[in-house]
C-alpha cells in the first residue's frame, strides 16, 4: 500500500498545486448539522440519487420541482399511506421521470426512514452515529433495508447530505485493483473491509477526512499516469 503522502503529492502535481486540488474537497457537515436535517430531506436526497443512477444527473436536476409536488414535498409520514393506485399516477406524471420501480421505492424509503426514526430522534441522528471509521457498514445497512440504495447509490446520498465517506467510483476502484488492493469492484463483505481497513490507515496518516481521501486519489489517477485509469468518476 502506497503511503498517503506519496498520493498526495502525485495529485498536487496532475492538479498544479495545492489551491486547485484544495478547491475540489467535497463539502460536509457537523454531525449537529445531520442530525437537524429533517427525515423529508434524507428522503428526497434518497430519491434523486435513485433516480439519478443510470441516468443523466442534470434532466433530474432540472424536474426537481416536479419531483418535490408530485411527491408531497417527500414527508415520509404522508407518503407511507399512498396506495398502489397514487402510487402509479404518480409514475405516470410528466413532471417526474416516469420509472413506476423507482417512484414506488419512494414510498419503500419511506417506511425505511419511519422504521429507523422510532429507535432514534430522527433518521439523521442514525445517520450522524455511524463512524466514518466503519461507513461501508452504512452502506450495506442502506442497501439491506432501504430501498434501490446498494452499489454507488447509498454512498451518493450520503455525500448529498454531507455525512463524511469515500466514494468507490471508477478511478478508485481503478487505482485500488493497480496497486493489489482487490481485483474486482469492491462488494463482497471482505473487499469492503478491506477497503475500510486502508481508507482508515489513510486517516490516521494524513488526519484527513474520508471524503477528502476520495477525492484526493480520485485526483491522483488519469491520463497522466498511464495504467491507472482514467480521471472519469471522481
């Protein structure tokens, strides 16, 4: 495993400096802050991820306001008692993007979010308990119980919201297979572990966040580095 600072200094090189890669550090928030954020607006980050995937990210961007009518402002308590019926006038409505599975895992998240609340003041007090040191845990839990949540989905939605975790886009998953990490797409439970074991060493190398080690590789990989995939997916 390469040393963190070898990584960085290869990103600060392939980005000229470090201003420019300092200005491409995702954003995040206080766990105080998760914890303020309202169960509708963990459901409406749930839903554009979901819709988002596997499809082009501006067309939802730009229907939001359809989404957010058509889905009652996403209030999971409302939304856990729509019928089958609202549920497919729903898919049909052209203000959304019309994929009857991914309206109905609305109303699913709903339940999951409803679900996780009872044990916990709401679903963002859940969400800012979880340690970063352990988020691919999160992201299987997201995956098992919520609803159209696993690959890049759930750890999408957590990066929308703030919460503190890497990402496995394709020149992670590149660099982590270049240098004997895996040899595939990291999803069975010992990848992952694996994976979280030297996102942690990481941390504790460069006291840096996880989302920030994410982008910081992510930065470090591409055309200028040839065999280390391109800088496609950050």
């Amino acid at each position: 495993m390469e040393k963190f600072l070898t990584i960085y200094e290869r990103a600060l090189e392939r980005k000229n400096g470090e201003q420019n890669l300092q200005s491409l550090m995702p954003s995040q928030v206080s766990n105080s802050q998760l914890i303020n954020f309202s169960n509708a607006e963990y459901l409406a980050a749930m839903t554009k991820k979901i819709f988002q995937s596997g499809f082009v990210w501006r067309v939802v961007e730009n229907k939001w306001d359809g989404f957010e009518q058509v889905f009652w402002g996403f209030d999971p308590d409302k939304l856990v008692y729509a019928s089958d019926e609202q549920i497919e006038r729903m898919a049909q409505d052209k203000r959304i993007i019309r994929n009857y599975i991914k309206v109905k895992a609305v109303r699913e998240n709903a339940y999951f979010i409803q679900d996780v609340a009872k044990s916990h003041d709401n679903f963002g007090s859940f969400i800012a308990q979880w340690p970063s040191s352990d988020i691919t845990q999160l992201w299987l839990y997201l995956k098992k119980n919520g609803c159209r949540l696993g690959g890049n989905t759930g750890p999408y939605f957590l990066r929308a919201m703030g919460k503190d975790t890497f990402l496995l886009t394709r020149d992670i998953v590149s660099y982590l297979i270049n240098h004997g990490l895996v040899d595939r797409q990291p999803n069975s439970l010992r990848d992952l572990k694996l994976v979280q074991s030297t996102f942690n060493d990481w941390q504790q190398e460069s006291g840096r966040s996880m989302a920030e080690l994410s982008k910081i590789i992510a930065c470090s990989v591409g055309e200028n580095h040839p065999g280390l995939g391109k800088n496609n997916a950050t």
